[in-house]
C-alpha cells in the first residue's frame, strides 16, 4: 500500500482536494489566485517591447508559417492565403476578384491563373482571336516570372516568410498591452500601437509566444497567423506544368 503523503505533501493534497470541491461546487475556476499568466509562458508579464521582440524572434526562427486574411496596400485589398518558409512559398492571392495562384521556389517565381487573368491582365480586355489563343494556352499553367520583369518583385514579397513578417508586425507610435484574450482556444495577450491606431496583435501565451491574429493599423487589413512550425512540400513544377517566356511576361 502506498504511504500516505506527510507534512507539506499532505497539506498540498488536502488544498487541492478542497480546491476541486470549491469549483466543482461553485463553477468558479482557477483556485490559484486570479492570475491570468499562472500556467502560460511568461511573456504576458513583460513589458510591451519586451513582448514585441519576443515574438518577432518566435517568428522569425519558425521554419513555416500560414498567413490567411486580407492586406490593403496603396487602396488595393489582396486576399491572401499563404503558406511560407525560408526558401519560398506557395497559395492564392485575390485582388479585384481575380484569384491567381504565387510559387516561389528558391529564387524561381511562378504564377499559375485561368486564362481570363491572363487575357485581362494589364487591365484592358483584348478580345482579339490571337490574344484569346495565347491566353488560352496559359490556362492552368504555371508561368515562371522573370526577376527582370517589375510584377517579379511586386509577387515575391507575399511568398518571402521575413520580409512580409517583417512588415506585417511592426506596430506603429507607443508600445502596450490591452489585457488577456483568447482565440480559438489559446490564451493570447494583445499588444497594441497607439491603442490600437497603430495596429494590434494577439500573441499566444501558450507554447512558443507566435503571433496569432494581426489588426493593421488604419483599417488596412486582418491576418491570421497559423501553422507555425508545419511543414508542407515546396517543389517547382514538372516541365509540361509550365511555361517559360524568358525575359518578359506575355501582355495581352
């Protein structure tokens, strides 16, 4: 028979005994203060750039990472859902109701889309027979963007894990915290810019402190941040997926 627990031992049994009957008999929780931080990493009793620099470094040494949500830059919204890692990344982007699909490998840019994208892609429609056909022949297939061609590093910045981290969780004018949350089950503690003008971030306070949802500041976008540390393949397409135009994008 096991010996009964003495002393402290048998103190800390009794309390938690009675601690269980309190919740059981009450609804209350949590029979170990109010603490809100009592069980989590730690980073919620840091001070706000403490915070900030701990969770930039959390995302910044994650292999992966999953971004879904919406950006609003120079007044154009992209939709984004985004699977990235420090060779490249792969997902959709939709901006003015035409989705096309960004795969960067390494320093290999591709963009796979319908043929209407490609038929309407400087902004005009050409409904000539020729640029039909061209755009036809598109369809489906992976077109690989030359680093020459300007729309090379407009696109490769939503397939870069660093840089598009990098400016998605800078907040903006003075650093604070704005309590305790959750967010699909995970304790999160909010940092805000210039509460909230500047942007807010929810930061798990569980595991690694990755940030788990971005409000950007002045209305320009929501992100959810997921699937840190999941790997996914990351591979260029077979030869007869793509299309290889050389110096230049094909403009209808």
């Amino acid at each position: 028979m096991t010996a009964i627990p003495q002393g402290r031992t048998r103190k800390a049994a009794l309390a938690s005994a009675v601690c269980a009957l309190v919740v059981a008999g009450t609804g209350v929780t949590g029979c170990g203060g109010d603490d809100p931080d009592a069980g989590t990493n730690g980073v919620g009793k840091l001070p706000p750039a403490k915070i900030q620099s701990r969770t930039q470094a959390a995302a910044k040494a994650a292999e992966t990472v999953r971004l879904s949500g919406a950006v609003v830059s120079n007044k154009r919204t992209y939709k984004l859902d985004m699977q990235l890692k420090g060779d490249g990344g792969t997902g959709s982007v939709t901006s003015k109701g035409v989705t096309f699909r960004l795969l960067r490998v390494d320093e290999h840019l591709f963009i796979k889309a319908d043929a209407d994208f490609w038929n309407h892609q400087d902004g005009k429609s050409d409904d000539s027979t020729s640029d039909t056909e061209a755009a036809g022949k598109l369809d489906g297939m992976y077109v690989k963007v030359p680093k020459g061609d300007p729309a090379y590093k407009q696109l490769s910045v939503f397939t870069d894990k660093d840089v598009l981290l990098g400016g998605l969780l800078a907040l903006h004018g003075e650093l604070a915290t704005d309590g305790h949350h959750e967010l699909n089950g995970v304790r999160t503690i909010r940092l805000t810019g210039d509460k909230g003008s500047g942007g807010e971030i929810d930061i798990s306070l569980e595991g690694k402190p990755y940030p788990l949802l971005l409000v950007r500041a002045g209305d320009a976008g929501t992100i959810r941040l997921t699937d840190w540390g999941k790997d996914f393949e990351l591979k260029a397409p077979e030869k007869d997926e793509m299309v290889d135009y050389g110096q230049q994008l094909p403009t209808s």
